[in-house]
C-alpha cells in the first residue's frame, strides 16, 4: 500500500470526496481512484469485493475509509415491499431510512438529522428532540445500504426523499452534497430526488440558488397561520404568506412542481373551509401545487388521530373540484412503524394500526385503533 502515511482522512467511506481520496491513494496508479470509486458507487461494493485491486490496498481502503453507520435492526412489511433500517451513530445516536419498492420505482426515505428541533407535536421525531446533524457521508451510507439491499430483489434505486428523520433545510450543505453523490455518482436523476420541508424559508432559497433542479416539498398541515402557529411552531417566523412567496420564487427559478405535504388530522384539518383554504394557497403557484394527503399516523405522544379513511377520499376529491390535484399517500410501512411521522428510533410507538383505505370504517366515528402484533419487527441485522 503505498497510501500517505501521514494523509489524514477526515471523513468516512462514503463522506471522502475524489479529490481526497486521490491524496489518500498516493502514490497508486491514477486508475485506482476511478477504479474505488466506481466500486463504491456503481458496484455498491465493500473494499473486500473490490476484487480489482490488490489484496493489500483493499485491506487498507476498509481500515482507512470505515463506515459511518451500525446497522441495529432490518424490519420488513408490506410482503417484503417495505423496509425499515434502524442505524446507530458514531457517539451514540439513532437513525432511520426506509426503503419502499413499488412497482415502477423503489424509493429511499433517508434522514437528514438524528430527530428535529422543529418541534412538531405530532410527528414521533420532533417529540423525542434533536441529537445532531447528520454528515455527507452518513447519508450516503444510508442510501447505499438501502440501494444493495434493493438489489438483492433486483431493483434499483429510482427515486430518494428526504423526508426521513430531521429538517433537511437545517443541515443544507450536508443534504445538498449528499444531492449532488446521489446524482453524480449513483446516477440518479434530480427530478427523482425530493428535499421536504417544515418551511425553512432561507433554506428553500438557498436551494433555489443551486443549480440541480430537484423537487421541492413543504409539509404544510394548516393552511391559516393560527392553526399552523400551533401544528408548525416555525410558523410563527416564517409565517404562510412570505413561505408562499418563497414557493413562488422556488418555482419560476426551477421550473419544478412543489408539493405540500398535509396530514389529515381527525377534526383539526380536514373540514370544508380546511380544504378551501388549501385549495386557495396551491392556486396561487403555478403550476398549481400538488398535494400530498396523509392519514395521520399514530405517534405515542399525540392523542389526536388521523382522519378516518372516507374523510381523506371526502378532501381528496373536495379538493379536486377546487381545482387542485391531490394524491393519498399509502401507508406503508405501518405495521413497523416506519410509516410517515413515525420514525423516532429508540422510542417505543404505542399504537400501530394499518390505515387502509379499502376497508372504510362508518365516519365519523371510526372504531378505535387495536393494538397489532409486533409482526416484522426488529428482524436481526444484516
Ligand atoms: N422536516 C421535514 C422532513 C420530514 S418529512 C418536513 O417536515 O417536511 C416527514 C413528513 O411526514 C412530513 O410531511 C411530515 O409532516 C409528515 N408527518 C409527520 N408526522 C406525521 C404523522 N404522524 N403522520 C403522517 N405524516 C406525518
């Protein structure tokens, strides 16, 4: 091995950029960087499996370039379609990344912090508090693993959502070069790859301003400010209208469609004048914003529950004749707790009840949820 004694390597294996690792390799042949980096991201390779190149230096590449994440548990649902990762961190947080497969596509969840200091009473993360941002190359790491695990079925990563654990927006330069491996080196296209926000309105600039299009997302929930003052704390500093504003501008630099995420909470935003003020807000962006409907999932620290499933079709099709395009989010994922909002590794969710559209419980009053069996949980670690 003939790498720089000397070099220190301040990131891990999937933080380290070309140029770095070009000064870790020294004095090896120049083909040897494209040869780890095409291992690391096209082959989705270990050192061990780099077969390429010599024994020695792929020793040497596992020592020098350790990964950032501990895989704690796999668990599995859905018949195998959904999978949630739980990780531990270098010093001792927890996080988690669930991989969907879908028919046409297979999508990646990752986290962007180790839990939120947004303060969403309703979301598992924001109630357990805020641990650290997470860097480049824990979420790299997150996506690769998920993306060999996709293999193993035969499917590749299509599409990623940050819409795991943490603000994205709060953590931008580690997103943002996370972004640009994801599209650079795993080949993915910027228009499958979507940064949610609590709406961070610097933040939603500031993305503005870098140069791959990828697809804005703004979970919204409340569409006046007294009631997103409350579900949204951030509201209050950066309030509905100046975020609208920032939508806007979002969208005549990029050209992409924005979506806002709404999680249909019983008796707190699913009424009439809920859905014509929504309506309201996505008219104002053009294209028209595209919204994303989603039961709320049960969360140990918050009594309110979702929206029995005949309310989100009532809204979903309520909000069509107003002229805007709705989608109900499946839940998947629901019986591991790996469903949206429910990512909060380490603290026991109480309630875990599939929502499902197909069967409709008589509304208002849906039946209250049972408890299911932990089926599919904490499967050993790969
Ligand atoms: N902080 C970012 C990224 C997290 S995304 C953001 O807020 O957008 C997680 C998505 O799941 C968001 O749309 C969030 O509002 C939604 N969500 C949170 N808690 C939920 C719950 N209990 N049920 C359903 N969706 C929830």
């Amino acid at each position: 091995m003939s790498a720089r004694p000397g070099a220190a390597v301040e990131a891990g294996r999937y933080g380290i950029d070309r140029e770095a690792l070009t000064e870790l390799l020294g004095d090896e042949p120049a083909y040897r960087v494209d040869q780890v980096w095409q291992g690391l991201y096209e082959r989705l390779a270990e050192p061990d499996e780099m077969t390429n190149l010599p024994k020695s230096l792929r020793a040497e590449l596992a020592r020098r370039l350790p990964t950032e994440l501990t895989p704690l548990t796999e668990a599995v649902s859905d018949a195998g379609d959904t999978v949630k990762f739980l990780w531990e961190l270098d010093g001792g947080g927890r996080v988690e990344t669930v991989l969907m497969l879908y028919p046409g596509r297979a999508t990646v969840c990752v986290s962007s912090q180790a839990g939120c200091a947004m303060g969403c009473g309703f979301w598992a993360t924001g109630q357990a508090g805020f641990t650290r941002h997470l860097t480049v190359g824990e979420i790299v790491e997150q996506v690769v693993r998920a993306a060999r695990r996709a293999r193993e079925s035969n499917r590749r990563v299509s599409n990623i959502v940050f819409m795991g654990m943490g603000e994205p927006m709060a953590n931008l330069d580690a997103v943002w070069r996370s972004v640009e491996r994801f599209h650079g080196d795993l080949g993915l296209s910027a228009r499958h790859i979507t940064i949610s926000t609590v709406g961070l309105i610097p933040g939603i600039r500031a993305l503005r301003d870098r140069p791959l299009p990828v697809n804005l997302a703004v979970s919204l929930h409340a569409a006046n400010d007294a009631r997103r003052d409350e579900l949204v704390p951030i509201n209050r500093r950066y309030p509905i209208d100046a975020l609208l504003d920032a939508c806007t501008d979002y969208l005549r630099v990029k050209n992409r469609r924005v979506s806002f995420e709404w999680a249909l909470i019983d008796g707190v935003n699913d009424a009439e004048r809920d859905a014509v003020e929504l309506a309201g807000l996505c008219r104002r962006l053009r294209p028209h914003a595209h919204v994303n409907l989603i039961p709320l999932n049960p969360t140990p620290g918050y009594a309110t529950r979702g929206s029995p499933p005949a309310r989100v079709r009532w809204f979903r099709d309520r909000l069509e004749e107003l002229g805007v395009n709705a989608t109900v989010r499946r839940n998947r994922g629901t019986d591991i707790d790996a469903a949206c909002g429910q990512l909060a590794a380490g603290q026991p969710v109480a309630v875990s009840v599939p929502v499902s559209l197909e069967v409709s419980p008589p509304s208002p009053s849906p039946s209250p949820p049972s408890p299911s069996p932990p089926a599919g949980r904490s499967a050993p670690s790969r």
